[in-house]
C-alpha cells in the first residue's frame, strides 16, 4: 500500500542577505491514512518549514534540492507550478490548523463568509449548501450557538473557540492529510485537554494523516502514534511514540525529556542541555548536534560524519551518530 | 519559624470599564478578596489559566496596581510598608526591594540600549550607585552571578539568544539587590531545554542572595517543580493554597483537581483522565454569584445552592487551605 504522504530526502535553503542558509536537511518521513505523526523540537529545528514545504507555504526565497520528493497520490507537489494544480493541495486534499487562530482569520471579515469562500474554491457547491456544511462542522467541533458564531467575527470569539473554529474550517473541505502546527500551545491547559480530545475523535471519524507539530513531549504522548524528533533541520530520532518516549536512544531526545519537569516525579532535577541552539547560518557540519552532545569526543571525529537514519529495532530510526553515543 | 516578608490582607483590585462613552461605567472586579502571606526565602507559586488575575495580583503587591479594597503590606527587617498608605518617597525605596521579572524577554529589553546599560538602568533611575565605576562594578557582579559573559556587555539584545534574554532581564531585576521578587510567566516563552536552565538560576540565586519569590505560571508541572507553596486562582479568587507536594498528591478543590489531571503526560500509554470541564471561564465583567466555580464544576448541584454560598478560605489540613464550597464537593 503506498503511504499517504511522503517526504524522500528533502533539502530546504533560504537565500538571505547573510548567506544561504540551510532550514531542513535530508528530512524523509512518511504518513499513512489515520496516523498521526507528531513532529518535536526546539525552535529553530525545522518543524513548520516542514509542513511548510508540504503546502509549499515557504517563501520566494526558498530553495529546493532536486531530487526531494514530496508525494500525495502519486504526485510530486514540488513538481506543481500552476496556481491550479497548488490548489488542489492548499485547503483540499491539505489544510493546516496555525497556532495562532487570532492570526490566521482575517478580522474584518465575518467568520461564517471565511468558511463559505474557500470551501466554494474547492469545492462545487452552492452558497446555501456551503453554509449548511459550514454550521455543520462548527456544531461538530462543540460550538454552541452555531449559527450565531457564524455570523461574528474572529475577535468576539474566546482563544478556544477560535481554535475550535479554525479546525472546523480546515476539516470542512474534508481534506486528506491534516497539518497542526502547534495547535493548543496558544491555549490553556484546560482548554488545550477539550481541544486534544476534538482532534483525537475527529481524526478518527474522517480517517485522515495528520503531522501534529508541538514542542510539549506531553501532547505528543497523548496525540501521536508515531513521533519524529527533528534538532537543527534533521530528523534524529523517529519511531512509534511509546518507544521513543520510553526508550529514547539519540542524547538530544534523551535531553528534551530530561529539561522536562515530571509532575509525577518532583525529586529529579532538572537538566537543561548545555549550550544553546547555533544560529543556522554556522550549522555545524558532521553531527549537528555535536556542540551540545555530552558525548562528543575530544578529537572531534563527529565533524567528519555524515548525518542519516539507521534502523535499530524494528521501527526505531536512530541517527548514525547517535547510535554509539546513545548507548553510554 | 522564618517571618513574613508579605502580607495581603482582604485584596480586591477592580477596573473601571465603559463600553462605549454614552455606557454606564461598569466596575471588573480582576482579583477578589485575596488572602496570602508569603514568608521570608519562600518559592511561592500562583497559578490558573488566564484571566484568573494572576498577573493583577503580582502587580498589585509591586505597586503597580491600584488597590480597591485591603491592603499589602512589605515586611523588611526594620519596618513596614503599608502600600495602601505609602507616600512617594517610600514608594522609591520599596522599589528597591521589589522587582519584577517579564515574561517576553524579546519586549522587554530596549534594542536601542547595550546589555551594560539596560542592566545599570535601575540602579541609576534609583540614584543607587554614586559613580560610573561603581554602576560598573555592580553591573559586572551581577552579570556574572547572572552567567552572563561579561564581555558580552557592550552587545545589543538582537545579539542574544531566548535564554541569554532572559538572564539579562533576571540581571536587571536583580541589580538594586532586591529582597522579593515577582516573576511573571518567566519562563513561558522559553524551549523546554532553556527553560530548565533558568529555572536552575532562580532557584541557584535565591540561595546566594536570599531571596523570595511570588513565581506566576500557567505551567503546573514547572511550579510543582520550583515552588514550596502554591495557590489556585480561579477568576478572581484563591480557591486552594497549600505547600506543594501536599497540593499535588492530595488536591482537594474540583478545579484543582481537573486543572492537574489536564496536563497532558508524557507516557503514552497512560491515556488522559482529564477531568474535561465544561466551557471556558466566564467573562470578569459577569462572573457567576456565589462560588465563581460552579458553572464548570463536575459537583454542582441541581438546586443552585452554589449560588448563594459566600467563598472563602478553610484551612482543612495544616496549611492546607481550600476554598468553602470546594471543601464539601471535593
């Protein structure tokens, strides 16, 4: 069965005034119908260029290596160059959920006509149906008052409701593969628990992919089937979210977990990972990760390796580098 | 027994609000009849979601804040500020010994300004220092207890990383070598990595300087973490307070409860049991009469009778404080 999405060996460069510098390197992943594939690291790593490029939401100054693939239905969305065949792609068989939902409505215009506009783009329906799908799924998303929300705008609207809009107007087109960029990280925890059960029971119902990209180790358990932990612009570390979480094997996973406080465990200290994240523009070669690794050796040999994922278990991919320092 | 070093007896702080400028004026009540002592070398957290009047409540102890009703009171070792009655020469010492640290150490720090100058600031407003050379030397002591490189000092912000920011806020709050210190979602906009180091520098310099903190978070996993005391605050009031590992094993009030059984764990296979609550907090401009809970809470009874109760604090443990109406339904 081929997958739903898949990304094979996808580089990302930003020409800027300071240099070319390099966004995502040799990322691949890949997503089946109703999986979901949560996507963690710091800022800076590369999780929303990612989704980005899927969209291909990244701008005029990007730059793509020629031969990534990013494949739906058997076809290379970086191969689209008509406004038509992006279509197809932005908001139908993809839509995106932003962390931000103040952000991503226009607030000059009424929530309601937002919803009807791009589901008419994408689909051949009449006004009237389009706002029967539309109070429809804002119903389904646990909006009261449905019909009245429709005619009101973004700010009238609390943070969880205006994130629970943004889900309904991205599920309404009925896409395939669903991207959440940080979508509960803007709310509050209780909120962010109502909104993680939502999708859990909406991902399940529509039978979607979703790529679920946070920063909070915790929300990935609960969402995630299978996780991705990305650092600089790589991907390494990749398995199915209980092995990963439970047996982490690359320091810099072993990290991210370790900085977290453990509400069950109140006595570990907290250990942040030393150093901070280098600025993109000197992206160590070798080990991207070797100016923090607390196992990096003397004579710098990580310098000199070439970054890629190896199979250690079945279904846990772990960075080459990493596979010898992981085990100390 | 170590002392008080803050006492806020009966707080209330309310907004003026005028929808419109023919609109009646409306009073928002943001914090309501608060009640806390914070002693001397404590790590004393608050915490609830937004719009319960943390924020409010941090101010109103710094001054910055006018007070309705109550009154705040600083203990320092050889007098008392009463900031219900305080004149403006003493508000500049209090200013002194209280400082806030911001939760945006991307806004907070004027881009125009060098890290040296941004961190001498105070002390120079306050008329602390008497030369250049002692402002520098100050600064210098400072930034270094601070972690930051002192050959760094001559740098712009846009030069420095989330974390390095923040240090350098920590530094400027902590130059006129204040005694307590408010910290405002002082970690929020931080990755989890440089979260942790901060917080080990909160913690490292309340020991080396002796100092007190009121530590305002949304994040309950990080003020279990840091904390020795920590109180619930729910549109408005305190609806539980007691030293924190009592808090987290053994909640008492339906909120509380619901609140920690929200965040999301990090084992996957420990599937949530979030006690989902119903809705959103209500609007501060019409809260709900009696206990500000009951529209969201799972043990509201039928009859209404949550809505005449009055709330207030009981102490059903040693130090263990929850709010009346939670103490029957939880």
């Amino acid at each position: 069965m081929s997958h739903l999405l898949e990304i094979n060996n996808l580089d990302v460069k930003f020409d800027t005034d300071e240099g070319r510098i390099t966004a995502i390197e040799n990322v691949s992943i890949s997503l089946d119908q109703g999986k979901v594939l949560g996507i963690v690291g710091e800022s800076g790593s590369g999780k929303s260029v990612t989704a980005k490029s899927i969209m291909q939401l990244n701008p005029g100054n990007t730059i793509y290596n020629d031969d990534a693939e990013i494949i739906i239905d058997d076809e290379n969305v970086l191969k689209f160059t008509s406004n038509n065949d992006l279509k197809k792609i932005r908001g139908g068989k993809v839509s995106m959920i932003f962390q931000e939902p103040m952000a991503s409505f226009a607030p000059a215009i009424k929530i309601g006509h937002q919803m009807i506009e791009q589901l008419m783009i994408h689909k051949p329906l009449t006004k009237k149906e389009a706002k029967d799908i539309s109070i429809d799924m804002l119903n389904r998303v646990g909006i009261a008052d449905a019909e009245k929300r429709f005619n009101q705008y973004a700010f009238e609207l609390s943070g969880g409701m205006r994130q629970r809009a943004m889900i309904a107007m991205a599920l309404s087109t009925m896409p395939k593969l669903l991207l959440a960029d940080e979508p509960t990280t803007a709310l509050d925890v209780t909120i962010q628990a109502q909104v993680i059960n939502l999708m859990k029971d909406i991902i399940k119902e529509f039978n979607m992919g979703v790529i679920f990209i946070t920063h909070d180790l915790g929300v990935i358990a609960q969402v995630a089937d299978d996780v991705a932990v990305m650092y600089l612009g790589s991907v390494v570390e990749q398995g199915p979210v209980n092995e990963i979480l439970k047996n982490p094997m690359h320091p810099y996973t072993r990290g991210l977990i370790n900085a977290l406080p453990d509400i069950n465990n109140l006595d570990a200290p907290l250990t942040p990972i030393p150093g901070n994240i280098p600025s993109p523009l000197d992206r160590p070669n070798g080990c991207v990760f070797r100016t923090r690794c607390p196992h990096a050796s003397k004579e710098g040999k990580e310098e000199n390796i070439k970054m890629g994922l190896v199979e250690v278990k079945p279904g846990h991919w772990l960075d080459k580098c990493g596979v010898d320092c992981g085990k100390k | 027994m170590s002392k008080n070093i803050v006492s806020v007896n009966n707080l209330s702080v309310s907004f003026d609000y005028q929808e419109n400028f023919l609109s009646k004026k409306q009073k928002i009540k943001a914090v309501n009849n608060i009640n806390i002592k914070i002693k001397k070398g404590s790590f004393f957290g608050l915490v609830g979601e937004s719009g319960s009047g943390k924020t409010t409540l941090g101010r109103a102890i710094l001054g910055a804040n006018k007070i309705s009703t109550g009154n705040v009171i600083f203990h320092d070792d050889d007098r008392d500020y009463d900031l219900t009655s305080i004149n403006s020469k003493e508000m500049k010492e209090y200013r002194k010994k209280a400082q806030l640290i911001f939760q945006d150490p991307y806004a907070a720090l004027s881009p125009r300004m060098t890290v040296r100058d941004i961190i001498a600031e105070p002390l120079e407003v306050m008329k602390i220092t008497n030369s250049r050379e002692e402002t520098d030397e100050k600064v210098r002591e400072i930034a270094s207890k601070c972690r930051l490189n002192l050959e760094h000092l001559r740098r712009y912000p846009h030069a420095f990383s989330g974390g390095q920011r923040q240090r350098i806020s920590i530094a400027r709050a902590l130059v006129s070598n204040p005694k307590f210190i408010v910290a405002d979602e002082s970690v929020a906009a931080l990755d989890v990595s440089i979260q942790a180091d901060i917080l080990n520098l909160l913690k490292q310099l309340q020991n080396e300087l002796n100092l007190t903190y009121l530590f305002i978070s949304h994040d309950l996993s990080v003020v279990a973490h840091v904390c020795d005391i920590v109180a619930v605050m729910y549109l408005g009031h305190i609806v539980e307070m007691a030293p924190s590992r009592d808090l987290f094993s053994n909640p008492r009030h339906p909120y509380t409860k619901a609140l920690l059984s929200s965040i999301p764990s990090i084992d996957p296979e420990n599937k949530s049991k979030a006690i989902e609550l119903e809705g959103e907090i209500p609007s501060a401009m019409n809260p709900p009469s009696g206990c500000v809970f009951r529209t969201r809470c799972p043990h509201a009874s039928q009859d209404g009778k949550e809505e005449n109760i009055e709330m207030g604090l009981e102490e059903v443990e040693p130090d263990h404080w929850v709010d009346r109406c939670g103490v029957s339904c939880g």
